[in-house]
C-alpha cells in the first residue's frame, strides 16, 4: 500500500508542477483536478493511519513518508485558491473525452505501485521469503500434533473454529510484542480461526524450565493478564497495554502500572494484587508453562497451527499460506 501511495504521489505531483509552471494552458481545470485528488489522498491518510495506529497499534517509516507526502500535496492544493464544485462534473466528463491524458497519468499508478512492489520486494529479500514460507509449510505438514487445553489463556474467536492458532508469548520480548497485531488482525479477519494466548514468563521465579529467577516482573505481567481476564473478562485489553508500554515495565514502576491496568479494566488494585498472589493464579501459569514444556518450545513468540508448530507464524505471509494449505485450498 505504500509502494502504490508513493506511486500515486509521483503523479500528482506532475500535476502540481504543471499547475504552479504554467505549462498546462487549462491552469484552472488542473488546479481543480489537484484539489480534488489531494482531498481524496488525505481522506485516504487518515483512514490508514488510523487504522495502523489504533487497530494494528504499528507502523512503517514508509508508510510514514506517504503520509506526510500526502498532507503536502493538500497544503500545495488548498494554496491554489478556492475549490469551484459547479465545473467537477465537466472536469470528470472530460477526462473520458478530450482529456484522456489525465485518466491515463492516474490509471498508471497500479501499474507503477506493482512494479515498485516486486522491485522492492526482489531488492530486500522477496524470494527469500517465499522460501522461508514454503518451509514452514512443509515442517508444519510433517510435525506431531501437540494437544493443548484451549480454556486455559486468553481466547479469541469461536470455540469450534477449524482453524485454531495457539501462541506462547513473553510479555517483555520485543518479537512477541511485534507478532501481537499480525496475530490479532489475522484472526480478527477470519470467522473460522480462533486464537489463543497462553503467557510463558520467561523468568525462573514462575518457570520451572529457566534456570535462573529473575526480578519476578514477568510474572507479575503474566498474573496481571490472567487475574484481568478471570475478574472482569478483559485479559484480551490487559495483555494489549501492557505489550503497548512494554518498553517503560519495570519493579519500580510495578504500583502504576497496576492501577493503571485495574483502572482500564474495571477493577481496583486490591482485588488484582489478591488475585495475583492466589494461588488458583500460579496453577494456571504454571500449567501453562507445563504445556509449553510438553511442546517442546525453544523460545517466545512460539506460535502452532492446529496443535502443529509453525516456525515463522508471526510472519502474515506463513499464517495466510499455512491456512490455505488447512483448508486444502
């Protein structure tokens, strides 16, 4: 999407040229052809970025560039002087008539964003991922299936999906952070895939495969979530702040943290802190973590596809494949 935003940026950006230069002896039908495209591309801004920031809770520095390519383009079109509505309809007639030029400039853009998509996508390693997908495939095809208890986590979707994809996450890994909104919008999209989140503190204070304790914070994240989702059935809003302001977590800042989370959930400090210490608590983590080790995971994010490992499954591409190849399609 940013490739094709780019693309459409190039080409209106001939038409600002034209317009401030002169060289076009129909100035005022091409302001008004500017004016009009540059609305539209903000419009589509805003909707993108909303939809990164908010739902996806990501973004790209290209996808950035665009943006901002973007709000230039209309700053430039608003300077060309008042939009005059009544001419549109003439405008757009002539753009399938004596001015097919104008059409032409803009039905090139699809053509120059694909071509810029595969040239980039060859440039950083497209082939490469096609590879890396292709073996994930096979290995999850050739893999034992792994039974896992689909109540105990934070679920999401229909409990008799046919496809269910079960990730074992860290809350201070920055990959598992990452491979949050791949596997949320992935699901989200499908009504026949079920995602569940099962926490696996790396940290030996709550898990008995690490070998050292550390500060007990990863676990205290991981009771948060649960404590959350057993309490006032938001684990799912719980496990989402706390990956957005993974980078400030720390001991010092545990008391905040906890009211900010009791708040934003619906409960109070007490009641979570209660929770947290319980030791109906500590089962399910430890259960979970049992799981964890009867997979035989070597690390976080680790993600299965129908009980079947899946390397790479934080990758959309390996996700969207895997379930074409579920679905025999």
């Amino acid at each position: 999407m940013a490739v094709w935003g780019t693309a459409f940026h190039v080409i209106f950006i001939l038409f600002i040229v034209s317009a401030i230069s002169g060289l076009s002896s129909q100035s005022d039908r091409i302001h008004r052809i500017i004016q009009i495209f540059s609305f539209f591309s903000f419009l589509v801004t805003v909707v993108m970025g909303g939809i990164s920031l908010l739902l996806m809770s990501t973004y790209c520095l290209f996808c950035i560039g665009t943006y901002l390519l973007s709000i230039v383009g209309l700053i430039a079109a608003l300077g060309l002087g008042k939009l005059q509505l009544g001419d549109i309809k003439n405008d757009v007639s002539l753009m399938f008539s004596s001015e097919k030029w104008i059409l032409i400039m803009f039905l090139l853009v699809p053509g120059f964003g694909y071509l810029g998509h595969m040239i980039l996508k060859d440039r950083f390693g497209g082939s490469r991922v096609q590879f890396m997908v292709q073996e994930s495939i096979a290995a999850w095809k050739a893999a034992s299936p792994v039974a896992f208890d689909l109540e105990n986590g934070l679920s999401f979707g229909k409990p008799d999906a046919a496809f269910v994809i079960v990730e074992f996450a860290d809350f201070l890994c920055p990959h598992c952070k990452f491979a949050s909104p791949t596997l949320h919008g992935f699901t989200q999209a499908r009504p026949d895939v079920r995602l569940v989140f099962k926490i696996y503190p790396l940290d030996g204070a709550c898990n008995t495969e690490m070998q050292k304790a550390g500060d007990g914070l990863r676990c205290k994240l991981a009771g948060l979530a649960v404590c959350a989702e057993s309490l006032t059935k938001k684990g799912w809003a719980a496990a989402d702040w706390i990956f957005e302001h993974q980078e400030r977590h720390s001991v010092a800042r545990w008391t905040q943290d906890l009211a900010e989370v009791s708040t934003l959930v619906g409960s109070t400090s007490e009641a979570l802190s209660a929770c947290i210490e319980a030791p109906e608590t500590a089962g399910k983590i430890k259960a979970m973590v049992q799981e964890a080790a009867t997979s035989k995971i070597r690390g976080t994010p680790a993600i299965f596809a129908n009980g079947k490992l899946l390397e790479g499954g934080q990758m959309y591409e390996v996700l969207a494949n895997t379930y074409k190849a579920a679905k025999g399609l």
